[in-house]
C-alpha cells in the first residue's frame, strides 16, 4: 500500500484505493483490520465499509481480474454507482465505544478518541490522578526510603485484568488502571475481588478506592473498593 502511494500518489477513493491495491494479501482479514483501525476513514464511514466487506472484497478481485478497466463485471452491480464510486449500502451504525475498542484491538491504543472523554471535565477537575499519586509517592520514596501508606481514590479505565488462584484457591487479580495522565498497576486481594469481581474487566470505567504500595521500586496500589462509572 504505502508503495503504491509513493509511486503513483495519493488514494482519491475508496474505489481508486480498491482498484489500485492487486496484493494478494488484501485479503478479509488485513481489509477488517485497516477499516476497523481507521485507515480509510477519509473514504468513507468505518462502520458502512465494515458492513459492506464482502462487496468491497469483491470489487478489489473483479478489479484485479479486469486490470482496472471501467467496464468490467461491476459496470452493472448494485454496489457500482458509476463514476467509478462504490455505493455501501446501510448497516445498523456501531457506537463510538466499539470503534475505540476496535483502534485499541488492532493498535494498542486509541486514535479518535478515549472512553474516558465523556469523564474528563469531572476527571480533569480532581485534585488527584495517577500522576499526582506516582509523583508524591516517588518522592517520598526518594525522601525516606518508603513510601506513605495513603488512602487514595482515582477514576480511570481498567486497561488489563489478570486472574490468578492463591495456594488456598481463592481468587485474585493484578490489573492496570490508566486515567489521562498516566497508568498504574494495582493488586486485587482475593476478598476484594470477591465482592467487585462483576465490574473488573478490561475496557471498563471505574473509581477505584486503594493503598499507594510500593515494592522494588515500583509505585502500585491495593484496591480497596471499587465503582462502576455510570
């Protein structure tokens, strides 16, 4: 793709990119993942081309077959509306949240927004954060070797949840909460995760009430309590 664009320009379209692109490799699988993470989104919405992929799959082999020409199979298709543009017929849209899940899937992170934006005036207006509570804390480390044992309440979203068995069977897990300043990782002891286990999951927005801890050098919390962000 991206030699492709160096050799002949800029993709004008949907359609230019789909007759122009004859890689074997543009397969389902690679053309899901460059729609779902956002790469075409100048041509057209994620969530229709998503919904049309078969078609789109179709239009980029009949191309291929044809060697670009204007008059092939798709000349009197459904989804070709002339002027050598793809018509995507309507599908059921997909919520903002999905998409951002999609970019995180794919990427690692979030290109076109964060699930915490519709959190971030209270967020933001918050005395403490994850940075706040890692900066104290490294230098009080730094000041006297230990670190404050503080109570401390953060929102955020739980960005990774691992679930382990203790030697007596119980349950517990290591997360890693991230707000907009920053992540941070927090154990779970098994009677805490008893009583929040329905709400700790990756993706989900939450307050969490936990200890500062500190061990090799590395800030952390305990979780104590938690809520779901409504």
């Amino acid at each position: 793709i991206i030699h492709e664009r160096k050799a002949n320009g800029r993709f004008k379209s949907l359609s230019d990119f789909l007759t122009r692109i004859k890689d074997r490799n543009l397969n389902k699988k690679s053309l899901e993942a460059l729609i779902k993470c956002g790469a075409l989104d100048e041509f057209a919405d994620r969530t229709a081309m998503y919904g049309n992929i078969d078609t789109l799959l179709e239009y980029n082999k009949e191309k291929a077959r044809d060697g670009g020409a204007q008059d092939s199979l798709f000349g009197g298709h459904a989804a070709f509306a002339g002027h050598d543009e793809i018509r995507l017929e309507t599908v059921a849209p997909v919520t903002q949240h999905e998409k951002l899940l999609w970019e995180k899937e794919l990427l690692g992170l979030y290109i076109s927004g964060h699930p915490l934006d519709k959190y971030r005036d209270v967020l933001e207006k918050r005395p403490l954060n994850i940075a706040s509570v890692r900066a104290k804390a490294q230098r009080e480390l730094e000041t006297t070797q230990k670190v404050k044992d503080d109570m401390v309440v953060i929102g955020g979203i739980i960005e990774d949840a691992r679930t382990i068995r203790t030697k007596n069977n119980e349950e517990m897990c290591f997360i890693r909460m991230a707000d907009l300043t920053g992540s941070i990782e927090a154990v779970v002891f098994p009677r805490t995760y008893t009583r929040f286990k329905s709400i700790i999951a990756p993706e989900k927005c939450i307050a969490l009430k936990a200890k500062v801890s500190e061990r090799n050098g590395e800030i952390s919390l305990i979780a104590d309590n938690f809520m779901a962000l409504a």
